[in-house]
C-alpha cells in the first residue's frame, strides 16, 4: 500500500471515529472510503543527470579511484544505494542471464542489467576476497562520490546541480529532493522520520504517536501531490 492510499485510510478512519464520538457529520458521505489516489505502478524516475552531464561524469570517472568509478557506473545503471553496490561480488554476478543479485534493506533481489554494464564487470578485475573494490564503509563511499560530483561542478559551472551520492536512486524520496523539497517536508509528506537514516514511520503509527489530525494527513498528502513526477531512467 502506497504512503498516500495509507493517508487515505487514515482519513477514513479519524472519519469514522468522528461520526460515532458525535454527529457533526452523520449526514455527509465518507469522501475517503476506499479511494486509491495513485496507480498500483509507479512512474518510471526521472534521472539526476542529463544526457550531457552522464557523459563527462562517465569521462571524469577515468581519473578517479577505482571504488568511485565502480559506485558512480553501477550506480547509474542500476539505480541502486551505494550500500548495495559496495558490497558486490564476483558471485553476484551472472553473465549469462545478464543479472545482477542485489541487497538492499533486508531485501535481496536479481537485476536485470544491460550489455554495457555487463562488459563492464567482466572487464572489472576482482579482488581477492571476491568483492569488485575495496570496502569501506557506506559513509565513506558516499563522502567520496559527494566530492566526486562537487569537483563536476566546479569545473562545469552550471552542471550537476542536482548530483549527489543519492543522484542515482530511483526512489520517491530522490524524487522530492531532487524537486528541491526541503528534507524534513519530504520526510513528513513519505511518512518517514529521517531521509538520511530511512526509518520508515507510517502515517497510522506516526498519528498514534503524535496525535496528529485529519487536517494534518490531509496537508502531508498535499505536499506529495504537489511533488513533479519523476522522468525516465538514464540511457547508457
């Protein structure tokens, strides 16, 4: 169920709970009795960079260490955390059906990959402990690959604006940053605690907690409907 459906039942059931403490409304009709404001499939993501910036981010990674290389490639192609792609495993890796096996918050997941990341792996040379780079820690990675994208923008002024280490996550909270929503509005309007941490708190849980109101479910759906949608992936 969607963050915004869950808004909806929420809705229906403060309205519920308000027509048997009183009659303020028992002749109206329960407008949010099982409406489904979004379709079940999501729009495909919009990418952070264009076409242009995805080319001189590709010719700058040639100069950079090779765990920034790997995690800035990956992670255009596959859309995936940093988390996930640093961990990665020659064993994870299966050219024939062109897959790649993923973990990503408790969930593991096969990927479909294209033939240019595929050639890029196998030309990719293994460590000895089996992972493709050197691990270190997601903080690490993401520190890296954020000082990555601040030097594309020193040397391209007016480029990469909306590039960071969450740049190529396809997720709806990418979606609300890279729309310039401020990040404490993203997390409320998603139902979330923290953007960073990615503690989810549904709406339900966070009404019981902090007592919040019809009118405050309504405005946290407001802000989400007011949120573009988000565009196609990158093209290799």
């Amino acid at each position: 169920m969607t963050t915004v459906n869950q808004l909806c039942a929420l809705a229906s059931q403060m309205w519920e709970f308000a027509l048997e403490e009183d009659n303020f409304a028992e002749h109206n009709e329960n407008p949010w009795l099982g409406k489904k404001l979004r379709p079940k499939s999501r729009p495909a993501p919009k990418p952070a960079l264009t076409p242009e910036e995805y080319v001189i981010a590709r010719q700058e990674c040639h100069n950079r260490k090779p765990e920034v290389r790997f995690l800035v490639f990956v992670g255009a192609k596959t859309g995936r955390r940093i988390s996930s792609i640093l961990h990665l495993k020659e064993t994870d890796f299966c050219a024939e059906s062109k897959t790649l096996q993923m973990t990503g918050k408790g969930k593991t997941e096969l990927v479909e990959i294209d033939d240019q990341l595929c050639q890029f792996l196998l030309d990719w040379p293994v460590r000895e402990d089996g992972h493709y780079i050197k691990q270190i820690t997601q903080p690490q990675a993401s520190a890296r690959v954020g000082e990555f994208f601040k030097r594309l923008r020193r040397l391209h002024p007016g480029k990469f604006r909306k590039a960071s280490h969450h740049s190529f996550r396809r997720t709806a909270g990418t979606a609300l940053r890279v729309a310039r929503v401020e990040g404490r509005v993203a997390a409320d309007a998603l139902g979330h605690s923290s953007l960073h941490i990615h503690e989810k708190h549904y709406v339900d849980q966070r009404a019981r907690k902090t007592g919040s109101t019809l009118s405050d479910a309504l405005k946290a759906y407001e802000r989400v409907s007011d949120v573009c949608p988000m565009p196609d992936s990158p093209s290799a």
